[in-house]
C-alpha cells in the first residue's frame, strides 16, 4: 500500500465529515429495511444482541431496536455517530475507527455490517472479518455487504468525493470465508442502493476457534 493509500480511513472519514448532513438526508430518503436486513434479524435468537459495525446514523440499528433487538453501533464519523445515539436512545454507539477499536469476545449473538468495509483494503477486511469473528457468540450470525466488483480506489467523481472502495469479488469473498458456515454468499442487486453487492450471511462456532 502506498503512503497515501494508507491514509484511506482519515481521507473516507473526512470526506463523510464534510459531507455528514447531506449523507444523512440521502440514506434516510424512502429508507426501508432490506430483504437482506431482515433475513439476517430473522436468523437471530429473539432479544439477541446485535453489533451495528458503521451504523452510519442508525436507521438500521432503530430497525433492529423496533424488532426486539439489544443493538448496540460503532461508526468513525462523529456525526452520525450522534444522530445514530440521538435516534436510538438507550443505545451504546460508540465514535471509533475499525481499524483500532477492540471487540469483546462472544458478545454478540450477531454483528450487521452494511456497506461500510468497503472502505477498507483487502488485508484489513480480512483482519476484520477475524475480529468480527471473536465477538460473535458460538452460532452467532455475521450481515455483510460488500460493494461486488473489481478496484480499489479513491473516488473523485462521486456525491461524497474523496472516500476510499475496494470491490471484491465472489471468489474472493469465498476464500476470505472460507471457515464460515455460509448459508448465503450472493452477487445481488443493491436493494435500496446502486450497484451490484457481496451479501453474505454466515456462522462461526467459537469452538472450533480454540487453540
Ligand atoms: C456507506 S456508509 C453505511 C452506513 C450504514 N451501514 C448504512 O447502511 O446506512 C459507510 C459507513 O462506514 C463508516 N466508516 C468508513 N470507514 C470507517 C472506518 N475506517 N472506521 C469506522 N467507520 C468507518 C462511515 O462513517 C459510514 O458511516
């Protein structure tokens, strides 16, 4: 990675920054829960504990609150990160960076992770998708999308200009994968957004993690 790639989480987040409001006005226009979004929730236990890692200004995060969820979220952009607190009152969300902020192992029963590694390159999404794994609880569940594609680039000609993508593709999705149980991994329509998504829904069993 060159030096001005490695400063793709300050360059994303600012872009978002400076962007926040019109963000925000965008993502809850006509907004409702994905197809995706609620067949994640219905793999879940009842009352189950939910991690919403980039839950940008929370709406999926009250979503989840209004099925019977413990939702907690962690976005880096301080902005959202206050509305997201200010839409779901009660709710631990927490202003910290992927890269550096750590998860408590098993806490989570599952973890939704929507549009948002995408800002990430590929040797960190896999450290991710390692430390999402240590949070989740034996049989615990991961929501992830991931833009579906090829490149890795900051966008200029875009609504926020300036944010960090890596695409990925399904083979690569699988191989990063390769020791979930995956009950879906699917190229789809963007439901709700532009674009064709990695969707993947899969379990871990902390067990077999041992050693
Ligand atoms: C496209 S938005 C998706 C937000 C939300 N999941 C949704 O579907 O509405 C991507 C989110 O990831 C967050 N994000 C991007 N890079 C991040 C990083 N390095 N650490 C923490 N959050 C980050 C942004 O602040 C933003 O809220």
């Amino acid at each position: 990675m060159s030096e001005t790639e490695k400063a793709y989480a300050e360059r994303t987040i600012a872009a978002y920054r400076v962007h926040a409001k019109k963000a925000s006005r965008n993502w809850a226009r006509g907004r409702r829960p994905s197809r995706f979004l609620r067949e994640f929730a219905a793999a879940l236990p009842p009352g189950g504990r939910v991690l919403d890692y980039g839950c940008g200004t929370g709406l999926e995060m009250a979503w989840l609150r209004s099925r019977g969820f413990r939702a907690e979220g962690v976005d880096g952009t301080l902005e959202f990160v206050l509305e997201a607190r200010r839409r779901c009152p009660g709710s631990r969300v927490l202003h910290a960076r992927f890269e550096t902020i750590p998860l408590p192992p098993g806490r989570y029963d599952g973890i939704w992770c929507n549009a948002a590694l995408l800002h990430v390159p590929p040797r960190e999404l896999a450290r991710q998708l390692e430390k999402l794994k240590r949070a989740l609880r034996p049989g615990g569940w991961l929501g992830l999308t991931l833009a579906w594609g090829r490149g890795k680039r900051f966008v200029r000609r875009d609504w926020i200009p300036g944010r960090y993508f890596a695409c990925t593709t399904r083979p690569e999705a699988a191989a990063l994968l390769r020791d979930w149980a995956l009950r879906r991994l699917a190229v789809a329509a963007g439901d709700g957004r532009r674009g064709r998504w990695i969707q993947v829904l899969g379990s871990w069993d902390n067990k077999a993690c041992r050693g």
